[in-house]
C-alpha cells in the first residue's frame, strides 16, 4: 500500500471517528420529532350519551366533524351477546400471537408476521422467520387461501363499534417484536396513535447501536431520552425486552469503561426498570452476547442487602453491577 493510500485511509478513519464525537443515535431524530397529524380523529370508547340530544349538538357546533359509532341493533353479535362474551371472542381472534415486524425496504409499508413457533421456542426468531417469504405481502383477507393471511383486519374494519370494542385488545394481548430500528420507530413514532401506544404490553427489541451511548453529548441525550419514551409514551408497558445486537465499537466502549464510571448511560435504564415495575409491575431485561440482565433485580437486590442505603447510593451500586454483568456477558465466548 501507497502513501496516498494510506493517507486517505488515514483521513477516512478521521473522518469516521470525528463524526462519532458528534453524531446521535440512529433513533434520536424520531424521539425528537413530532408524529404526524391524524387526517382523522383517533375513534374512542363507546359514550352511551352519543345519541342524546346534547352530544348531537355538540358534534353540529365542532369544528371538525366527529365520528359517530351506531349501536349496530340489527347486527345479532352485537345485540344478543353481552360485552363480556365479546370480548373473550375478540381476545380469541385477535389475541395471544407473537408478532415479527419488518418491512422490505425504507419504503414499503409495514409487514406483521405471526410466529410459527411456541412460546418455548421464541429464542430463535430467525429461524421462524425465515419460513415467511420476505417478498411475498402476508394478506388480512378473510377467505385467501394463503397459509400467513391473519384473518385480523377485517373484523376490526368491519363496523366502528366492534372496531371501539376490541381494538385495545389488539395491541394489549399480542407481543410485538423488531429486529432494525427504523422499522421500530416507524411502528412507534409514524405508525401507531400516540393513544394506542398506551396499550401496548409486550414489546421485543434487537437494538442495533452504532457506537457507545456515552460517545457524545448527543448520543447521551438520545439514550437517555430512549428510556423517557418508554417511561412516558408506552406507559402500559407489562414486559420490556431490548437485546443489544453484536457491535465492536459499542463492545469496545464497555470494556474500556471503568464499571464505577458507567452510571451516565446505565442510569437510564435502571431508573426506568424501577420505576415502571413499581407502577404497573413491568419487567425490563436487557440482553447482551445472549446473557439476560434484569436491572430492577440487580437495584432490588442491593435495597434488600442494606435497608439503611438510599435510593441515590442503591442506584449508584445497581448501575455498576449492571456495567460488570454486561461486559463480562461480552467478554465470554457467546
């Protein structure tokens, strides 16, 4: 190799790291912006006072023009069986599957695979994708002859009030997971309602991190803010699991991090994991080299161990433990 060569490679590998001192995370931009507006109001719970005279006038006087959900008498689901039936039929029909979510390209719409693996078997998401033809669209209709059509669309499209119903329970007893983080945001952020957001229970994360949260000022603030999202938006979050995906130069970062030293970007999600489980009892683990770590616990542990600690000297002891347990995670074999 030349001299010019190995200027040039020289300069490149500059400009790479000089970028890393000042470049975010790849999901900053979609935290700190804001979703686009709904063309239509977001359809709520059913109001029993819908068809009183007042609520017709209110909806005459609103500047923009209300939904309406009709009561559907004539439909015999609807009238003859109670709300509590329905509901079981609709957590039958649209609940308990483990939802792979991808997307051909930047531009495509977003695709929901159905795992065709038993829960026992969810380590390996991979392998149960790979059986799905990534070119071929999975179909909602009802009566195709397609062995991945869901069946799910169309009851939920078929009328507003099954739709007011049984939505929640769509996003409430299905796990979501997503293996790039522009898919992800895209559901998160472009996708979804910021209402609906709230009844999400389960969510799975490959995360890929392009380098150390604790790189930059920027990066810090986007990890840190990572957390808030899940603290704020997705607050009816029951199960948390994030896996950082194989990464040298975020590997890197940890081991040549001092595990004492490592609160600036641990923190976050410590604070986050006691936080949410003492509200709503979610747990959180965060996955590194296939090693789960469960920063709750970790905290826990150490408030157990000595009662007479405070929740700052706690936090300080949880976050260090949580560094050591991740870096020797990466520094084993895998």
């Amino acid at each position: 190799m030349d001299l010019n060569s190995l200027s040039s490679l020289a300069d490149y590998a500059y400009g790479v790291f000089d970028t890393q001192k000042t470049k975010g995370l790849p999901f900053g931009s979609y935290l700190h912006t804001s979703a686009p507006r709904r063309q239509r109001a977001l359809t709520g719970p059913l109001d029993s006072s819908q068809d009183s005279f007042w609520h017709k006038l209110q909806i005459l006087s609103a500047v923009e023009p209300q939904q309406q959900t009709y009561l559907q008498e004539q439909c015999g689901f609807l009238s003859m069986l109670p709300l509590d039936i329905r509901l079981m039929i609709y957590d039958m029909v649209l609940g308990g599957n483990f939802f792979h979510v991808t997307t051909n390209d930047s531009k495509s719409r977003l695709l929901a695979h159905i795992c065709k693996q038993t829960s026992t078997q969810q380590s390996d998401h991979q392998k149960c994708f790979a059986v799905t033809s990534r070119e071929q669209r999975p179909s909602s209709a009802p009566r195709e002859d397609y062995s991945d059509a869901t069946g799910l669309l169309p009851l939920l499209v078929s009328c507003r009030r099954i739709y007011s119903e049984a939505i929640d329970i769509l996003y409430n007893t299905n796990t979501f997971e997503f293996w790039e983080n522009r898919v992800a945001w895209r559901f998160l952020k472009l996708t979804i309602p910021r209402q609906r957001l709230r009844s999400i229970r389960r969510f799975r994360w490959d995360m890929q991190i392009p380098h150390h949260p604790d790189t930059n000022a920027r990066s810090r603030r986007d990890w840190s803010d990572l957390f808030v999202f899940f603290t704020n938006e997705t607050c009816g979050l029951q199960h948390l699991y994030l896996k950082l995906k194989k990464n040298h130069p975020m590997e890197a970062g940890i081991a040549q991090t001092r595990d004492e030293d490592a609160s600036g970007w641990i923190q976050p999600i410590v604070l986050m994991a006691v936080e949410a489980n003492t509200k709503r009892g979610c747990k959180v683990e965060i996955v590194t080299n296939g090693v789960v770590h469960e920063p709750k616990a970790i905290f826990q542990g150490f408030a157990r161990e000595d009662k007479a600690r405070t929740f700052d000297q706690n936090m300080e002891l949880a976050c260090s433990e949580m560094h050591r347990r991740m870096r020797l995670s990466l520094a084993s074999p895998g």
